[in-house]
C-alpha cells in the first residue's frame, strides 16, 4: 500500500452542488463509502486532487419513496431487509453477500454499482505492477492476460448489479443535462478499462426497482466463504405457469468486464425445469460468459460454475413456486 497522496473532499447538499462541483474540479472522482476507491488509491490507481463524497446529500440516502433506492444508501442498510425491499429477495441477498461487516456498513449501492472492474495483475500495489511495466488498463501498455489483444479484460465483481439486472430495474443518472432514467443494463460496457457508460461529471443518483417482481435468487461462488468476491455471482427471475416456466431473466457478475442479463432465455420458455432444462440453460451461460486469466481461480471453472449455480438458483425457484 501507498501512502494517500493528499486530496480535497467536498461534501455537497443537494445532487445539484454534486454536478457543480465536477464541473468546476476536473479530474474530481465521486466517493461513496469509499471500501474501493481508497484501495485503489493507497495502491497507486490514479491521485484525484478532489472527491466529491455524495454521502452528503440527504437525497441519495433515502429509501423510497415508490421503490427507489438512493445511490448513497448502505449495503447493511439493504441487507437489513426493510419492508420496502420484502419482495425482492435476491437484492436483499447479494447486498447481504458482499464482504465483511464493515464494508457492507460503509459501502453503498452506487459504490457497488459503480465498482472498479478487478484483475491480478491491477489489483496490487504500485511497485508490483511497475515491476511488470504496469498494463493496459493504467498506465501500461500491454494486457498481461490477454498480450496479443488491445482490450482489457478485467472482470466486474459487484454483487448487486445482477440482482438488479434480474429485476429488470431502472437507474437515475445526474449530471449536466439534468437527471435521467434508463435500464440499468444501459450502465454497463464490455470493456475492462472502460466499463460505465457514464458522461464528464455523471453520476448514479439511484435505482427504481420494478412493481410487482418475479420470485428471483441471488447465488455466487467465492475463495473465502465468509469474505469474497464474486468469482462467479448469478441472479435468476423466473415465473411460473402451470408448472412450466412462463418467464426468465438471468444476470451474471463476475465472469466478464460488465454485468450482463443472458441473451436468447426466451428458447427457455414453455418448459418445465428438469435436467434437461438446466442442461440447456448451463450450455447457454456457458457460450456467453467470457472469464479470462484475471483471478487466481481457473478461467474455466468460473465458467462451469456459473452455468451450475444458474441451474441451481432457476430450480430452487421453481420448486418454490
Ligand atoms: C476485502 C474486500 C472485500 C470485498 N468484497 C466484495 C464482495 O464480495 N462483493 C462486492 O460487490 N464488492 C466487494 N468489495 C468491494 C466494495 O467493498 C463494495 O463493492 C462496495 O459496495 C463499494 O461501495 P462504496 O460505496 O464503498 O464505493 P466507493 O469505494 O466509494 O466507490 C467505488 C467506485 O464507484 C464510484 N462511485 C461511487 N458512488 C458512485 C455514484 N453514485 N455514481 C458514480 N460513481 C460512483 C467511485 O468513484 C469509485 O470509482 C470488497 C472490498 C474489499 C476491500
Ligand atoms: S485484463 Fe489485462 S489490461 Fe486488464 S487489468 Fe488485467 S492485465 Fe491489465
């Protein structure tokens, strides 16, 4: 670790001083509970002279009203299952997944949601990655993971974006041009150095969850039971009809540089779910997710496991159901 190199911290009131604030601070970065971002930057990852930390903005706290959730609102704060968040279950449970205590108590939804893409090879101290001439996606040149290609191939870990992406949820975006809504999904960009899609001086002000949701769980696989991040997560929204499965959405973290809902489910649909059914739909997760050499587990036991932990989540539902 690295000392701190000194910074600012501004504590806007209101989502309005926050986009003043950035575009009077070039270079400024947003900070919420800070359980990554101060990380990276006792590890080297950038020196902003200025943070704007959101947490000072009453707004972004709130839960509620009508089913939004603040950015700044905190993990434990939604892993402690208030009754505005009773029926979705599997936000509840990924917020409840994501490291210790702690962190869960300091980091926040948007934090999560805004989460730096994670590699072995960036994920280290300074003079580690001088020593193998830094890489592509800071101040290096080549991929260490992947040397004959020109993209970064670090893996988004955050817990909550696939439960919310199940959900089928919406984001508030702020900045210059006011606030807007979009689908989350929209967020999110293939590419390790460059995953958020968000303009100069964006923000994510919050998330709306959706009325009436479809019985979803959230699964993840990790190194250390108790503390981890997500190697492979998985989160599944599937109704039922009659027994056979009337509606799907499955959303991965942890296997490629973005979150992402699985593409082509609706082949999925009319069937009960049997063997053959989670076959189908392990083969399906299997083609879409793209783990590379980024954690020290194998790339393709990422892979295998989240086609199995798909397979199991899609069944407990429908038994449930
Ligand atoms: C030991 C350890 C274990 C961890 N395990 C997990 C895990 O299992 N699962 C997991 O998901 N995470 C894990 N984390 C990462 C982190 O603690 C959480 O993801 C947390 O939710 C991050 O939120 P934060 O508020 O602390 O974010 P910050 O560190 O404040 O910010 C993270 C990034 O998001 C940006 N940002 C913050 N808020 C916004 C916003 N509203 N709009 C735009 N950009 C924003 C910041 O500029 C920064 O780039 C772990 C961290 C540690 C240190
Ligand atoms: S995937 Fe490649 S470019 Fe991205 S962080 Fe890892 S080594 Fe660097």
């Amino acid at each position: 670790m690295e000392p701190l190199a000194p910074f600012r911290v501004l504590a806007p009131a209101s989502i309005a001083e926050a986009v003043a604030a950035a575009a009077a601070h070039q270079g400024a970065r947003f900070l919420a509970g800070g359980t990554d971002l101060l990380v990276n930057l006792r590890h080297g990852i950038g020196a902003p002279g200025v943070l704007i930390d959101l947490r000072s903005i009453p707004e972004l706290r709130r839960l509620g009203p009508d089913r939004g959730i603040g950015a700044a609102v905190t993990l434990a704060e939604i892993a402690a299952a208030p009754p505005m968040l009773a029926a979705y279950p599997a936000l509840i449970a990924a917020a409840a997944s994501v490291a210790g205590p702690a962190h869960r108590a300091a980091g926040t939804l948007g934090g999560n949601l805004c989460l730096d893409t994670r590699c072995i090879f960036y994920n280290r101290g300074e003079w580690w990655r001088s020593a193998t001439a830094f890489c592509l996606k800071h101040r290096g040149e080549t991929c260490h993971v992947a040397p004959t290609g020109h993209r970064c191939h670090a893996a988004f870990s955050g817990d909550l974006a696939p439960a919310l992406l199940a959900y089928d949820a919406e984001m508030r975006i702020a900045g210059p041009d006011g606030l807007r809504t979009e689908p989350l999904s929209a967020l999110y960009a293939e590419d390790g150095a460059a995953h958020l899609r968000l303009g100069p001086g964006e923000f994510l002000a919050g998330v709306i969850l959706p009325p009436d949701p479809w019985p979803a769980a959230y699964a993840k696989a990790r190194t250390r039971g108790a503390i981890d991040f997500p190697l492979a997560g998985v989160a599944v929204a599937l109704r039922t009809e009659a027994g056979s499965v009337a509606g799907l959405r499955v959303a991965l973290t942890g296997t490629n540089a973005r979150p992402f809902l699985l593409a082509g489910t609706e082949a999925l649909l009319g069937t009960p779910v049997d063997a053959a059914w989670r076959d189908r739909l392990g083969r399906l997760v299997q083609k879409q997710v793209s783990p590379m050499r980024t954690t020290l587990a194998a790339a393709h036991y990422r892979r295998r496991v989240a086609a199995a932990l798909a397979g199991r989540v899609a069944a407990q539902l429908a038994e449930a159901a």
